[in-house]
C-alpha cells in the first residue's frame, strides 16, 4: 500500500450494561426509564470495531481513524471521559438521540451525511466500520445502509478478522452458524466491515492519548451539528428487555460436570 | 526492573488533580470559569505547554465520574454560593429538603447491645412518646437542635451531582477528566511533589507485570491538588512521608452502607423527606432516610469505628434497620435499585492533615474539612476546592510559585478564616465522648453542639482497633465459650465470615428474603453494585505480615467487608478477590493489628486500585 486508510468507525454510546434497563413510554416513543441518569458506555460492538480500526491505523502508514457519533451532546461528553484515553481518533459528533428506539434508516442517513462531509477524508481509501448489531435493536442493518448511500459496494457485516495482504487486497473472515467462518477477499478499500467481536483485547488507558484525542475532541462536540433522526413513523406495539433471572450460588471444589449438569438443570426449569 | 523503568513515559501539565469528587469539582469549577474571564485569561496561561492555556488534568479511580459515592443531604452552602440560582431541578434526583425528623428507634426484638444507660434512654424517649409520632416501637424528636439541622438544605445524589458537575466542566472544555485511571502515589523529590505516578497497568495481581505491561506515567504538575477522599492512596502516602501536625492523628472512622430504593407506590413519603435514625439496630449505629423525587429514596447506615464489635457488619445490620417497623412500613414491596458503602474519615479538624506543601494542597475529606458534629462533609469539601481554586487564581495573577508559604497564604488562610473552619472548630471535641461509650458520646454531641463546643466530654481518642474485644468477651452472658468456637470452625470451614451466625446465635432473626430488598450480600453487590474490576491490575488489598493474620483471632476485616471481598483463607490468612471488592476502604482502618514500627497504621495496606461500583445513582 502507498496510502494508509481512512477509517470512519460510526459508533454512539449504550446503557452501561451493568445497569438496570427498564422501559418506559415518553410523549416521543418508547424510552428508557431514568435515560438521561444511566452511565454510558461505547456500543460493545463499535467498541471492538474502533480497537481494530487503531489498530490497522497503527499498523498500516499514513492512515487516519474518524469515530462517528451520533448521540446527544451532553452524553457523548461523557463517553469521550472513557473511550479517549484508548486509541487515538478524531470525532465527528451528531447531536441527536442514541436511545435504541430510533429508525435504523434515518440513523444511516445521518451517519452517511457525516462521513460524506468529513473533511480531508480520501473516498477511495475508505474503511467503514462499525459494529454488527449497532444502532438496529440487532438487526445488523445500519451499516449496510450507510454503505449504500455512500455507494460501496464491498460489504463484511459479521467481521471477526481483517488481513490486510502483500497486495493490497482485505481478507476478511466473517462469522457464520455453526462456529465456522466465511473467508473472503476484495481488493481493496472503500469497503463496509461491520464487526462481530474482533481479536483485540481492550486496550489500556493512554493518558498521552488522552491529552492528545480531547484536544480534537471538545472542538468537535463544540461543532457538533443537530441530527435529525426520529422514529416518526414506527410503531412499537410492545417494548421489553430481555428477562432476566438470577439464583446466586457460592460453592467451592465443585467438579465441572457436577457444575453442568446443574446449569442443564436450572435451564429446564 | 532498569528497562522498565526506561519505558515509563512522563507528561507534563500544569496542574494535576487527584480524585474526582465535591472537592475537586468546587476546584474546577472555580478554577475553569476564571480560565473564560477575558480578563483572567492572561494570567491563566500553560508554563508547562506554552501558547496554551493553563492545563489542568484529573485522574479519578472509578470507571465513571459518577461511580461509587452516595446520598446527601446538605445545607448547600458553599454548593449555592458558587452557582447563585441552583433550582434542584437542574440535577437528577435533587430536591429541596421538605421535612426533617430525628427518630428514635426502639429494639422491637429483644437482642440490640443495650448497656444501662441506653435502656434509660429508651424509657426517657418512650415518655417523649406522648409528645410526638412513631408508633409503639420508635419515638420522633420533638425538636431537632439547629446545628444537626438541614431543612433548608437540599438533598444530593452524589453521583448525579458528580455527572451534573462533570458535563459543566467538559462542556467549558478547560479541563480534562478522565476516571477509569488510578493514581498509585505522588511525587516527591526532595520534599517537593511535583505530581503522580498513575498505576501500573498490564500486570498480575501481585503487580508483576504481564506481556500487556505499560508503566503508570509519569503526570508533572507544578501543582498536585489531593482530593482523593478518605482512603485515597496519594493522601495517604502523603501523610506517610510528611507525618501529621503535632496532636492530629486520623482515628475514627465510619462506613456508610446504603440502598437507594424504588419505594412502594403507596408509600406516603413526600420528595425531600428526611430523617435520621438513631438507637438501633444497635446504639452505636445511626440510620437515614432521604425521599428523592419519583418516589425513589436513598437510605443505610453508618457503622462506627467506636463501635467495638469484633464482628462488626454493615449489610446485616443495614438489614435489620431496614426490617425496624418505623423503617420497613415505608419499605415493604420495594425494589432494590442501587447499593454501595464507603468509608467516612470522622476525625474532623483533628484529623486534618498537611494542608499544602511545596507543589501540593490538600481539599476535601481526606483533608479533614468534614463537620462531625453536623453530620456534614460535601458541602464542606465543595467549599475548600473553591478556597484552594481562589488562592491558585490569585497566585497565578501575582505569578508566584506553587510553595508551601505561597499556598499558606492564598488557601490556608482562606479556610482559616471561612465558616469551615469555624464550624470544624465547634465540632472538634463533639464526638470524643463516644470513646466512653454510646450514651456519653450521645450526651456529648448535644453538649457540644448547644454551647457551640464551648462545653464537651473530651478525652484521648483511641486507635480504632484498641477497644476491639475479643469474641468471648463481646458475647459474655449471651454466648457461651465453646458455642462460639463450634461456631468459628463451622464458619472457618465453611470459608464464611461469622457474624451472620452469631448473631443469630445471639437472637437476631434470620433475614426472610423477598428477592427485591431483602437479598443476600452477593445479590447485592452484583444487582445493586454491578460492581467490576478490570483485568491487568494488582490487588490493592495485600495483607503484609501473613503470619500476623495467621495469629490474628478477630479478623476483622473479613467481618467488616462491605462486599465479601475479603474470606477466610487457607492458613489462616484472609483471601482478597478484587473483583467483589467496592474500594470503601473499610478493612483498612478495621484491621485489629498495629504494625510494629508504627501503631497509627496496620498490617492491612489498601493501595490504589482499579474499578469498584458502577451505579451512579448513589
């Protein structure tokens, strides 16, 4: 490669999901009781996508990471307090909602409006990522959208894996059923990787990192233009988290099989 | 370890703060509106990145500004001076203080400690009865005396007052928070602090690094502003290599164990209710109840250093209060909604450390600003951040250096001279009866407080662990010798702390659960808690002298631990799983064995460390 990539990593912020979720109906839709008050955290699955994109970026000269967001103002605030110190990126922040109720096609659209209008940003050295369930309550539709409006063509959307070979071209192993993968090879960027979960571990806090993103970051969230994504036109006939049950158990020197067969058991009933 | 030390990188700022809570946000807040005045503006500039402005830097320990805190109720003094128009609407879960009780709770059950003079108490209350409310088991005050006061007080969440206060201070985009980063140490060169080392990440749990090993950095400040709170290993340490003033010492302490609660819908309490409880579940242990708005309450307990249990617990006890009729007809068909504990440094102004130094000051609790006879510590610590911001603005403006005599004269002399301090003095001496016992130290509060600490039961105060007694002694006329051994070696093999079965050997009932308030200890740690802690860090409890732990008969900490974190272990000596650990701190000063080299500290080192609580509604 003579020229690194420009990765444009579209990711917002979820419920921390230690939290208790609970929804409730607002005068816009279905919400979640207390949104405003529950700590945020990367979307997981943008998560392992952003870690890759570094990653490539770190590996791969003269490339560059964008992380696209969408999400109110005052929360993406606070998300920058914890994701900033991992991996260098510069932010384009949409202030508008995140709050999993939104229409994944309205959201692609504004994604796709940011990425078109980042400055500087080379379209034929384009990577965009994300996470594979993002934005879409796990329909895995958004990002193949905002590919779409930006005409790529070479689409990934459960990436595990990305190698980048001698001649340029991207392999890419995506998840499949059945614990196998699906190899693939297209030549090269712009293509659409939409990530599962990666191979990278979290990466530790880089206070130099920090100093270095924030800089970048507050003008960003300062610029940050008002999105306009609504669910106008859905209809939710019924909202639930899924259940959870707990039944907490301290044993000690319990054989494995003994452990399951205990779980075996506990899911039958 | 010479490559290692090579690869540690250093960054430069001009101010680096330690801990993010009321103290470093009255800091900040302070110091990042002076940086948007057009006329501060040029005296507020980088030395450290020149052409920049004055960059300023906070580590907070907790994965979340929010994270790991608890619920007030406060006068909001200092809080409202620096923003004029506060409407409690303005922050989640706020609200003005609308009723205020103080209630006495009777033992509805028969096995409260109660010692002569409390049963004297509970005959003189139980004649109150006829003046005031409470039903047949608990008598409400007919008068609260102005200092414990606080109906024009507003009642926090701290965790949404953190959060509120963190989105003020990024949205100025002056300065730069980051939690998740634990701070290991400061500084010092030759008796100057010249910043922090942040903890290492990439190592095992007993800090040998790993294949991921990166070196805490290096954070070079001109000033290093402490206000890691009570247990905070940077004022620790601080104290550790600059002693403390001449007849100061950090003695009494309590752990603050609370719920915040989904109150049933038929619950009559009104937004900005509070009360106080005191008498029960044992004399020595004070309860609180605070109403938020949307019929969510926070409430708990405090449990004393001064109480001299050897199986001193919080969450069975939190249970019992809460289970007290006066308490539970509020409570019953509730929903746990959050938990947590931490330590409260209660020595006060005895306990106040160094406050500044060559390169340092000190804010906030771990500087010994909390009022121990009001019952008031936030707005205290908001108070001297905004003090210590003050005097570093006006440094900055004459250009002079971050010394010692500097700091002296722009800080100290501030907070000497502030309504602080002169409540820290009234209330110097309120709590020294509680040496002597409940009754004394109930007596002495209100002596100190009526007289504004002219008149108090003084005396010396003792290390926390020195009025610990034995098991056999605690339990003598309840417990028989060998009934308590059985029990100890049931609980040693079981790998169990003992307090949940002697104290139902002494006639505490078994706690019923309901699955929704009434829960075990674990449940409560992982659905009120959700407590974490990352991967690549040591452990921050080590216990030093084994073979002491392995002598040690009371083994406290282990009783103590607000979140099971702390078992029985092979050999004797108490096992540590951080992963359950909540960083309250309470095994720290609950340790019943004195180093040998220096009586004020104990075997039990509480370092920094990583994660803890992730609800940010305490």
């Amino acid at each position: 490669m003579s020229a690194g990539f420009h990765i444009a990593v579209c990711g917002s912020l979820v419920p921390d999901p230690l939290q208790t979720l609970e929804p409730v109906d607002t005068p816009a839709g279905p919400g979640l009781k207390s949104e405003m008050m529950l700590p945020a955290v990367l979307d997981p699955w943008a998560a392992h996508a952003l870690y890759e994109a570094a990653h490539l970026a770190k590996n791969t000269g003269d490339s560059k990471v964008w992380l696209v967001s969408l999400g109110p103002k005052a929360r993406l605030q606070q998300l920058m307090m914890n994701i900033a110190q991992k991996v260098p990126f510069e932010l384009v922040a949409l202030d508008g909602p995140a709050g999993g109720f939104s229409d994944a096609y309205e959201v692609a659209a504004a994604l796709a409006g940011a990425v078109e209008k980042i400055d500087g940003l080379d379209r034929p050295r384009l990577l965009l990522f994300g996470g594979r369930s993002s934005a879409s309550r796990d329909a895995g539709v958004t990002l193949q959208m905002v590919g779409e409006r930006l005409g790529i063509t070479d689409q990934f959307l459960a990436v595990d894996k990305l190698t980048v070979q001698d001649d340029g071209s991207l392999r890419v192993l995506e998840r499949v059923e059945g614990g196998v993968y699906q190899a693939s090879v297209c030549e090269g960027p712009p293509a659409v990787l939409a990530w599962s979960t990666g191979e990278l571990p979290e990466p530790p806090n880089n206070p130099q990192v920090g100093m270095q993103n924030m800089r970048a970051i507050m003008p960003a969230l300062q610029q940050a233009q008002p999105a306009a994504v609504s669910a106008a036109g859905i209809t939710y006939r019924n909202v639930e988290v899924p259940r959870q049950r707990r039944d907490t158990k301290i044993v000690k020197d319990v054989p494995a099989e003994e452990i399951a067969r205990e779980i075996v058991e506990w899911l039958r009933s | 370890m010479s490559e290692v030390a090579a690869d540690r990188q250093s960054m430069e700022v001009d101010i680096v703060c330690v801990g993010f809570g009321p103290a470093t946000g009255g800091f900040l807040i302070t110091l990042s509106r002076a940086m948007q005045d057009p006329a501060l503006q040029p005296h507020l500039q980088s030395k450290a990145m020149p052409g920049m402005p004055l960059q300023v830097v906070c580590y907070e320990r907790a994965d979340d500004i929010g994270f790991g805190v608890s619920g007030v109720v406060t006068r909001a003094r200092g809080i409202r001076a620096s923003f004029h128009d506060l409407e409690p609407g303005e922050i989640p879960m706020a609200h003005d203080v609308s009723h205020e009780k103080v209630v006495w709770l009777k033992d509805p059950i028969g096995a409260s400690r109660r010692p002569g003079g409390v049963k004297g108490l509970d005959a003189a209350m139980a004649s109150l009865r006829l003046l005031g409310k409470g039903g047949p088991h608990a008598v409400e005050l007919p008068y609260i005396p102005d200092f414990m006061k606080k109906d024009d007080g507003l009642l926090l969440s701290i965790g949404q007052f953190n959060q509120w206060v963190g989105s003020l201070l990024m949205s100025s985009g002056l300065v730069q928070i980051w939690p998740g980063m634990p701070v290991a140490e400061p500084l010092v060169d030759d008796d100057r602090v010249v910043g922090v080392r942040l903890l290492d990440q990439g190592t095992d749990l007993r800090g040998d690094p790993t294949e991921a090993y990166m070196p805490g950095m290096d954070v070079r400040a001109a000033l290093t502003v402490v206000g890691d709170g009570p247990v905070g290993p940077v004022g620790r340490k601080l104290d550790e290599h600059f002693g403390m003033p001449e007849d100061h010492h950090q003695r009494d302490w309590a752990v603050g164990m609370k719920m915040v609660v989904d109150l049933p819908t038929d619950c009559p309490l009104e937004p900005g209710t509070v009360f106080h409880t005191i008498g029960y579940p044992e004399p020595e242990i004070f309860g609180f109840f605070y109403v938020y708005p949307g019929n969510v309450a926070s409430l708990g307990i405090f449990v004393p250093s001064w109480f001299d249990s050897p199986v001193r617990t919080s969450y069975r006890y939190l249970q019992h209060w809460m289970l007290h009729p006066y308490v539970w007809r509020y409570l019953e068909g509730g929903t746990l909604r959050s938990w947590g504990a931490k330590t409260l440094q209660e020595s006060g102004r005895r306990g106040e450390p160094h406050l500044v130094g060559d390169g340092y000051a000190r804010i906030g609790e771990g500087s010994g600003s909390t009022n121990v006879l009001t019952g008031s510590g936030v707005d205290e610590a908001w108070t001297t951040g905004v003090q210590l911001a003050e005097g570093v603005i006006e440094l900055l403006k004459q250009d002079k250096p971050f010394t010692r005599a500097n700091l002296e004269a722009a800080y100290v002399q501030r907070r000497r001279e502030s309504w602080v301090e002169r409540g820290a003095r009234i209330a110097e001496k309120a709590r020294d009866g509680f040496q002597k016992g409940f009754l004394a130290g109930f007596i002495g509060m209100g002596l100190s407080g009526l007289s504004r600490g002219r008149i108090n039961i003084s005396g010396p105060a003792k290390r926390p662990y020195e009025p610990v007694p034995s098991l056999q002694q605690y339990y003598d006329g309840k417990l028989q010798v060998d009934e308590i051994e059985r029990i100890r070696q049931a609980a040693a093999a079981a790998g169990t702390s003992l307090h949940d079965a002697l104290m139902e050997a002494a006639g505490w009932p078994a706690i019923s659960y309901d699955g929704k308030l009434l829960i075990s200890h674990q449940d409560a740690l992982l659905l009120g808690g959700k407590v974490q802690a990352p991967a690549g860090y040591p452990d921050h409890v080590v216990f030093l002298y084994p073979s002491v732990c392995e002598a040690c008969e009371t083994k406290l900490c282990i009783e103590i631990c607000s979140g099971e974190a702390i078992t029985p272990g092979e050999g004797g000596v108490p096992q540590f799983d951080r992963e359950k650990c909540i960083h309250c701190g309470a095994c720290f000063w609950s340790c019943t064995q004195p180093r040998e080299d220096d009586p004020e500290r104990t075997v039990l080192e509480f370092g920094a460390g990583a994660g803890g609580l992730h609800s940010a509604e305490n």
